[in-house]
C-alpha cells in the first residue's frame, strides 16, 4: 500500500514532503536534519534551534555527482541558498503542487503558513552560514600569514637570508583538497618527490609544506573522477608500451644471438672502461655445444659453460678433471712456449737468468682483486651510509646473482687479449697478476663471487704466454685480510694470523697453497709460471713478526713439497729492509719483495721535486744495494709496486670517502703511513699551503699538464727505474685505471709521461743529466 495513504492527511511526513519544492538539498543528496517545529496542534515552538546543520563544504566531485543525480536544472528547480523565493516564484511552485496533486491534502492558511516557517528556516539558515563564512576566512587568513611566515624563515635559512621573497609565487590549497593536491604532486619525476619516495619528507609540524605549490604547476580543475579516468588510461597506454617493448626485445635478442654466432668471428672485448650497460659477448664457441652434454651433477656450476658470462678462447668442451682440486675446465690441451716478449729478452723456453737479467714488468691491478681507486665507478653509485667501500661490501650489496653478473662482467672487459699484446708492445716482459683467495674457495659467510675469478686468471695466462710474458702469481687477499686494507678485498680488522681466527686463516691459506702449488707445478706452467707470490703486503708492523715468520716458513715447504721450483716471492711487511739480514737463508730461489712510494709517508711526500728524483736515486738506490748484499740485507730484493704520483690525490687511494695527506683531508685512522692514528689534517705538500696545496692540477686529465710537469714526472718514473734495477727489477702499478693517470702506465705512456719501451730511457741516476731545480723552471711546488 502506498505511503501516503496510511499517513494521516495534515500529518507532519505529509507537510515535510510538500516543503521538498522549497528546500535545497545537501551535498550529499540528503534533506538537511530539521528539528521538530509543530505539534500535531500546529503549535509554533519559537525557542528550538536552527533548523539546519551548517552545510559542510564540497569537494568539487561531490557536486558534480550531485548535480547528474538531480537532473537538469529548471526554471522550477533552480533555487538559492542565500535569499527568500519570490512571490511569483511561489505562485510557480504552487501551480506545480496542484498540478502533482498535493492541494487537495493541505488547505490554504495551512500553506501560507509552511511558506512562512520556511523563510524563517531560511534566513536563520543564511544568518548562520554567513557567520561561518566569516569565521573560515579568518581562520584562512591567519593560517596563511603563519605559512608565509614559515617560508620566509625557511628560505632564509636555506639561502643564507637571501633577498627577493615574493609571496606572490605561492598559492595554497584548501586542506580537503590535500590529498588530491598530493595526486597531483605525485605526477612530477623530479625533484624532491622522487628523493623522499612516496611518504612524506617533512614532519608533522611542516605538514602545510605540501599544500605549496608554485604558480603555474596547480594542474587541472577537473573533477578527480575525471583525473583518475586519464590516468587509468594513460596508465593501460603504458603498460601495453611497455609490453611491446619487452615483446620486441625478447625476439630481438634471441636473433641477435644468432646472427653474431653465424658471423666469421668476434673481435676482442674493448680494453677501455667496463660499460654498464654493454651487452653479453657472442660465446659463439658455444655452437654446437649442447647443455644435454654436460652431466646433470655439474650443471649450474662452475664447470657448466652456459653459466660463463664469457666463453671467448676457452676450450668449453667438458672435463671434470682437478689438479689439486683446482678445475682445468676451459684449458686447451697445447700450448706454445716458443714465444717471447721482445729481442731483448730469452723465449718463454728458455731459462731465465733471475738475478741477471733485469725484470721489467707491471701489474694488472683491479681486475681480479676489486680496488676502487682502479675502478671507482663500480662504488660511485652508493652513499655514505651504503658502506660500499671494497669488494667484501661491493658483492654484499649486490647480492650473489648481481654480483656474479657485475664482476664477472668486470673480469671480461677490464682485461682482454690485446691487453698482454698492448703490455708487449711497451716492452714489458713480466706480469704481475693480482688474484684473491676467493678464487679458489670461499667459507661461510663470505659474500664473495666464488670461483669464477679462477677461469679468467688461467685464460689471463694463456694469453701471456701467446705474447712471451712470464707470470708473477700474487695472493693479494688472504682469508681473513692479512693488512686490513681495501685492496685485500675486505677493509678493517686484520684476521690473519691475528685475533680470534687467526690461525684458522692461518692454516687456510697454507691449504690454498697447497692447492695452487700443486696446479702451477704442472709442466704446462713451468716456463711461464715463473714467480710465485705467498702473499700481498702482511702487514707486520702490526702483526706478530715471529708467527709471520713461522708461517712462511711452513707455506715455502708446503709448496716445495709439490715440486713447484720456480721464484717464491714474500714480503717484506714494512719492517724496513735492513731489517730482513739473516732471515730465511736456509731456502734457494727465494726473493724479497718491497713496494715504494713517497706518498704514504708524510716525511717523503712534502719533499720538493727535485728532491724526490735525488731520493729515488740517492735513498732508494742504497737501499736495493743494502738489501742485496746478504751481509746487510737479506739477498735478492725486487720491487714489485711503485708509480710516478708525487700526491695522494687519486680518488679513494686512501679509502673510498676519504680525503688526502696533500690537502690535509685524510680523515680516518687505519690508512697505510701518515699519523700514528692514520689522520693527517695539515695539508702536506712542499709550500706547506701556502700557496695553497691543490689536488685540481694532479688530478687533471694529462693533456693540461705543463711541459715542466710532464718533464719531472717522465724523469722521475725513470729515476726509479734505474734505482729498482740495482736489484732485481720492478714491477710498475698498474697498466691501467679509470681515472688516476699517474698510476696508469698505459695512459702516462699515451701522454709522453712514461717511455714508450720499458727497456728504453733518457734519464738515468747518476748520470751526465743533472737533476733541475724544478721551482727555477716555472714548475710550482703545490702540485
């Protein structure tokens, strides 16, 4: 049945019913909460509130809704908010009531007195809305002021009290619309908002910060309905973009494969920086190789060459032979010692005459054993608070598959075949080649690329042997770091032979030995295996000398005992060589190594450029004379590390983030030389800063260099080495690097720094040339 006709006639749902023609409905829709006004007697109650609730604001979509949900707009629905119905406009609405029928329920006195309790209602409705009206503004206004407020202090703050603030560049938006405004904000792919992500970057006192936007970037004032409606859109046009690209990329790439493996060959790898984003190589010596032909239990492994990211010149045909547990896989079954590396010197077939015959080589440092001031663009991208500071960190951060890709990638490019032929070229005829324990195992815990190194280093020196250089083997990190340095993979404590774990290092390494000695002491490595490193700068000015000494004693017998019968190389641990005499004399084809620069030591670093050159001929020299007599020293000395940086302003020599001796930067403790506590705050170059000692022209790139400093530097690399050849011979770092030209034979060869043969010199000590006074010549002595 319907409502109307079980309701009274003159009831008050029908008189409430018959106002709808001249009430507006809320926001929302709804009729706003009248109070009771009349009893069934029609009794007036002139002490009841106001009729309505004050109408809360609207957010422009609620009104837009509201609006398709009302229908059009007509001369009879059309009504204000603010002022009374007119007499005509009444006479309308009550042609319209009859025309609906409500005349016959209600009699005309009931009427003329509904018309005048609703302009009653109304204008104590517009009398309370004006009042609030007011009331926002003035709250507007005073949270304005203080906005403004905040942002002149602000802006002074981060512009020092900079001048020409203009409130005018700035609007604010309503706090109900904050959230629409973040949307807004959100769009933008720049700036602030992508540093602080997707919560908010200020705290709760700043909140307004977010409601600021500068004039012009308001966006649109369409409805959200209308702004979620595009995005949704724009948003199916990109992930169907995005699609396309993946689609186009997965069939291109196979093909790319294809082709490159159907060519007539691939040249090899650039020798240049390591590229980010370069593709895989080729592999196409893995053509006609199928997965099928490696067992199930080595798929997946090292042994497995689908798993190589680099296959070029390996023998990728499967073996699971070991020789000392150490894996073949990827060696060739001939090799050529017919090689050699220039006139000058014997073929690999050939005995060579240590002692005797000088040694001019240079290491390959930071290919195999991480250093960032090799490559420092593999720890550019993290922060501070990252602690990406060697390759411990480095592989940590990346986690195993990142790192095997990253590393492995590194390995591939950093070094390539016409790396040993460029290394020829120059007149080199040993390598010095850097390699860490990680290579041959890893222990739990260690975040470590495990293996993979061990490949590259036995292609490494295959291609040696291609070009005639011999190999000097380095184990340049030791389980538990045998310096705490960066270059021993992992910066910090010293757990060699020190601390808790210390023999247990110990004896690791001692059992890596064994390994490598047992595998290098094959008669394919006989010739070009010729020297034999125990391990890379112990640092023994902080360990135990006498468990040092033990120790070596123990590996030099445990590689002795698999028949190895080359070079064995230890070193000296910073004892300062005179103190060496009468160590270790019981053993044959045993050689001291010493690593010399002037820039670890603030004594040496703040010598002019004269006197640089005069120590490495004077000091230097005396020292390898001293070290080779046995009753001064202990006997056959080499220097296997020098360069020709009179500064240590390279980026991250002394650690990534931290300064230099020269500037009086270096702010941590633990760095090789300077303070007792590793920190040199003074600046220590010649002028003692005054000029200031400057980093800028050391590290520019060589074409800037002046004539007399690119004159200095040539005779003071070759007055180093005439001082290393006064014993056995030496061994420069490094062949390259990305920035640090003075530490980076091949680029100081490219800019006339460095001679274009190892073998071949103008200046010599001691000689007819005298050294200069450089300052004389116009060179400064702050770079």
């Amino acid at each position: 049945m319907p409502q109307s006709s079980r309701e009274p006639r003159d009831s008050p749902a029908r008189r409430q019913r018959r106002r709808r023609a001249h009430h507006r409905v809320d926001s929302n829709g709804d009729f706003p909460e009248r109070s009771p006004r009349h009893t069934e007697g029609h009794e007036r109650y002139p002490d009841s509130p106001s009729p309505t609730k004050p109408r809360p604001r609207r957010h422009p979509e609620e009104r837009r809704r509201s609006s398709r949900r009302e229908g059009p707009e007509t001369e009879y629905s059309r009504s204000t908010a603010t002022a009374p119905l007119s007499a005509g406009q009444l006479a309308q609405l009550d042609k319209l009531n009859r025309k609906l029928g409500w005349e016959e329920h209600a009699a005309g006195p009931e009427r003329g007195q509904a018309r005048q309790d609703d302009q009653d209602t109304r204008a104590e409705y517009d009398v309370d809305r004006e009042r609030e009206r007011a009331e926002r503004r003035l709250d507007r206004e005073r949270r304005r002021q203080e906005h403004l407020e905040r942002k002149r202090r602000r802006r002074g703050e981060d512009r020092g009290g900079a001048e020409g603030y203009d409130s005018s560049d700035l609007v604010y938006d309503r706090p109900k619309s904050r959230s629409r405004r973040r949307s807004r904000d959100r769009r933008i792919a720049s700036g602030q908002q992508l540093e602080r992500g997707a919560h908010g970057y200020y705290s709760e006192k700043e909140d307004w910060r977010d409601n600021v936007r500068m004039r012009g970037g308001g966006g649109s004032s369409e409805s959200d309905y209308e702004e979620a409606t595009r995005k949704k859109k724009r948003k199916r046009k990109i992930l169907i973009g995005i699609g396309a690209v993946l689609l186009i990329l997965a069939i291109a790439i196979p093909v790319g494969v294809v082709v490159g493996g159907n060519g007539s060959g691939d040249d090899d790898s650039s020798d240049s920086t390591p590229n980010p984003v370069s593709s895989q190589p080729v592999n196409n010596n893995l053509n006609g190789v199928s997965e099928k032909d490696i067992p199930e239990a080595y798929q997946d492994t090292s042994f497995d060459p689908f798993t190589w990211y680099d296959t070029k010149d390996f023998n990728v045909t499967f073996t699971s032979e070991l020789v000392g547990g150490l894996s073949i896989m990827g060696l060739n079954d001939t090799w050529d010692d017919d090689t050699r590396a220039n006139d000058n010197v014997k073929p690999l077939k050939e005995k060579w005459n240590y002692g005797t015959d000088k040694i001019r080589g240079v290491n390959i440092g930071g290919w195999l054993s991480i250093e960032p001031v090799i490559t420092p663009s593999l720890f550019d991208g993290y922060t501070t608070s990252d602690n990406v500071i060697d390759e411990w960190t480095l592989s940590d951060r990346l986690g195993p598959s990142r790192a095997k890709r990253t590393i492995e990638q590194h390995y591939s490019e950093w070094v390539s075949e016409s790396t040993f032929a460029d290394i020829q070229a120059a007149g080199f005829d040993h390598v010095r080649i850097p390699f860490s324990y990680w290579a041959v195992i890893t222990y739990d815990g260690d975040p470590y690329v495990p293996n993979a190194s061990w490949r590259y280093l036995l292609r490494g020196i295959e291609w040696a042997r291609k070009y005639g250089l011999r190999i000097n083997l380095d184990l340049h990190g030791a389980p538990g770091s045998q310096n705490g340095w960066n270059h021993s993979g992992r910066q910090g404590n010293i757990g060699w032979l020190n601390g808790t774990d210390g023999d247990l290092n110990g004896n690791r390494t001692i059992a890596l030995h064994q390994q490598l000695s047992t595998f290098f002491a094959q008669p394919r490595y006989k010739n070009i295996v010729t020297m034999y490193g125990l391990v890379n700068e112990p640092r023994m000015v902080e360990l135990d000398v006498p468990r040092v000494l033990t120790w070596t004693r123990n590996a030099i017998d445990t590689i002795r005992s698999n028949n190895y019968d080359g070079i064995i190389i230890f070193g000296d641990g910073f004892r300062g060589l005179d103190n060496w005499q009468g160590e270790l004399q019981n053993y044959d084809n045993l050689l001291l190594d010493v690593h010399q620069y002037v820039i670890f030591n603030t004594q040496q670093i703040q010598l002019n450029h004269h006197d640089k050159i005069q120590f490495a001929c004077s000091g230097w020299t005396s020292q390898a004379l001293r070290s080779q007599d046995t009753s001064t020293g202990f006997g056959p000395t080499l220097c296997g590390e020098w360069s020709q940086a009179d500064t240590d302003c390279a980026k991250y020599l002394n650690n990534v983030g931290v300064g230099s001796r020269w500037e009086g930067t270096l702010n941590m403790a633990s760095t090789p030389g300077g303070s007792s506590d590793g920190s040199v705050l003074n600046p220590t170059c010649p002028t003692q800063n005054s000029p200031r000692c400057s980093c800028e022209e050391a590290n520019a790139d060589p074409s800037s260099y002046s004539d007399q400093y690119k004159t200095w530097l040539k005779m003071f690399a070759e007055a180093q080495m005439h001082s290393f050849e006064q014993g056995w011979g030496w061994f420069y770092w490094t062949w390259k690097t990305e920035s640090a030209v003075q530490w980076n034979y091949q680029a100081g060869m490219s800019a006339g720094i460095l001679p274009e043969k190892a073998f071949e010199r103008d200046f010599n000590c001691g000689g007819q040339e005298e050294i200069p006074l450089f300052n004389e010549t116009g060179l400064p002595e702050y770079y």
